[in-house]
C-alpha cells in the first residue's frame, strides 16, 4: 500500500510539474498586452511585488507569478530602471521585463523657442506636469549656483531648442542640458568669429546676438541688424533699441512705448546709456549668435525702421532714415 501510494505520488508529482513548465512556458510566449498600449510608472525603490501590483492595476492577461518567477530566475529585478515606460500592444512577459531592463523609458519633449525671456522659460517649466519641480522659492541667484555658472543673472544663458527628457527628470536638470548647449554653441561660434568686433568676450556678443533675435525674424536681415549697431557701438553712438527699452520696463509694459518710458533711467534704456546693456534679454539662438559674431560689413548703415511686414529699410544718414520713417511709420509721402 505504500510503495502504491509513493507511486501515485511521483505520478502526480510528475503530472504537477510538467503543468507547471508548459504552463511556465506558454505565459512566456503568450501576449499579455491586448488592445491599446499600456503605460507603466516604475518610481525608485518600486520592489517587484509593486511593480506586479502596477502591472495587475493596468488588467494585463498575465499571472502575477510568471513574471516574479522569470524576474527572480534572469536576476532582472536587480537590474530594473526607473522610468515610464510604454507596453506595447502584443507584449509578452519577457518582452516587459526587457523593456524594463533596458531603461528606454518613454520621452516627453519641452520647446524654448527663440526670443523667449527666462521668466517665459521658468514658467513653461514650471506647467509642466512630466517634470519633476525641485524650484519653487529658490531664487536665481541660487538656481545659478546649483548650475556652477558664474553669471550672475539667468537671462539669455539658455539655448532655446526642443529637449526631450524621461518622466521625473529635475528641473535643473534640464535647464542644466540647455545651459551647457548654450555654452557649447557660445563657445564654437566665437572660436570661428569676424574679426575687429566692436567686443571683447563671448557675453557681449550674447548680449548683442538677444537684441539682433528681437528686432528682426527675417533671417537674411540678422546679418545686416547686427551690423547696424556693431557700427554703433564702434562710432560711440546709442544703440536706442526698443526691445532693450521693454525689457527694461517689465512688467509696466503693456503693448507700447511712452515718451516718457524713452527718457527713464533703466541699464537697459539704450536712449540713455551707451554701449551694451548688463545683460541679454532674452534667448538667442545659433543663427543670432552667428550674424553677432559676423556682422555685414559691406555696408555703412546706422539707422534702420521697420517696412510693417517683417522687414525693415536700411539708411546710412539721418536724413534717409527720417524719409524711411515717414513712409513707412508716419505714412507720409
């Protein structure tokens, strides 16, 4: 009776595992994502049991078990990344716990176009629910710091450019990425700068490549506004450039400029002050940065007026430039 009941055991014991190995087998092969693909957040310090968890919240057709079971057997638990990652439709176990493996997490993008001020920067970061904010009441002096600039002001230090970036990446991180862009860019256009420039540093031509990126879009024209003021800055005349006037305003600007906003005194007011103001005003881009450091120099033009379309007449006296305003901002004949 006992050699029969050990045999039936074994029997069983043998029946038991080979429904396991195919059943082990077949959860391997089968998919588990069905229909639309599945996000999954894996936080640091998740343990597999949570990871399990967020995977049975997401009603995937997969046993709990198989998973843990080929997590524990590969040792992929040690090696699963933080991250957000999108399951695709048909996805087996195997396949997730690659994904997870492999760290390519799902990417977000952020777009800091040209032109933009910091403060316009600061504030879609700020919107944007896919980073993860570390800022708030830390000053710019501080957020500075913690980038290792020595600038003392964050204007115009940021490239602007698209970046993409995985679900709970810093803030300063980021902004780290698009400070040191800046700085790469800085650097390989001054390396291949025109010479006798009416500056002596890379600020200054960052400076001077924010106020060309305000005044004009028209890209063949960046070469030319530049040039306007390199000879400005040369000859000792004020640059009076109504986007530094603005920007020095701040929040008092409402769309225009006053009489009497022309004659305040601002750093920025380039009615009043000679040279460069302090610092950019806002972010520009390479081809900016390119007509600072290469101003046209075929031309003897100081003065400038917008035609209203995006474009603007160029005028080497005052008295072409007082013809140019009348005709095209006075509309006079």
């Amino acid at each position: 009776m006992v050699k029969k009941l050990f045999l039936l055991f074994l029997i069983l014991l043998s029946f038991a595992s080979g429904w396991l190995v195919s059943g082990y087998q077949n959860a391997l092969k089968a998919p588990v994502v069905i229909g639309q693909p599945v996000i999954i957040d894996i936080a640091k310090g998740d343990s597999v049991r949570q990871i399990i968890h967020k995977l049975r919240d997401q009603h995937l057709f997969m046993k709990p078990l198989w998973f843990k079971v080929l997590a524990v057997r590969t040792q992929a638990f040690k090696k699963i990344k933080t991250g957000e990652y999108e399951l695709a439709t048909g996805s087996t176990i195997p396949d997730i716990l690659a994904l997870f493996v492999s760290g390519k997490a799902k990417h977000y993008s952020i777009t800091f176009p040209e032109g933009r001020t910091f403060q316009e920067m600061r504030l879609a970061i700020e919107k944007n629910p896919n980073l993860e904010h570390t800022l708030q009441g830390v000053n710019n002096e501080a957020l500075l710091t913690q980038l290792g600039a020595t600038e003392k002001h964050p204007e115009g230090l940021f490239f602007p450019d698209t970046y993409y970036f995985e679900k709970h990446t810093t803030d300063v991180a980021l902004l780290k990425r698009a400070y040191d862009k800046m700085q790469l860019v800085l650097q390989q256009e001054w390396f291949n700068k025109a010479e006798h420039l009416p500056f002596n540093i890379p600020y200054q031509a960052l400076i001077l490549a924010s106020i060309v990126e305000k005044e004009t879009a028209a890209k063949a024209e960046r070469t030319q506004i530049a040039g306007v003021f390199s000879r400005r800055l040369t000859q000792g005349m004020m640059l009076q450039t109504d986007p530094t006037v603005i920007y020095g305003m701040g929040d008092s600007y409402h769309g225009n400029i006053r009489s009497e906003d022309l004659h305040k005194e601002t750093p920025y007011n380039t009615y009043k002050i000679k040279g460069l103001p302090p610092t950019p005003i806002a972010m520009a881009g390479r081809e900016a940065i390119y007509a600072a450091l290469h101003p046209d120099q075929s031309k003897n033009s100081v003065y400038f007026v917008s035609r209203g379309d995006g474009t603007h007449v160029f005028s080497a006296t005052l008295d072409e430039h007082n013809q140019a305003v009348n005709k095209f901002q006075r509309k006079k004949p």
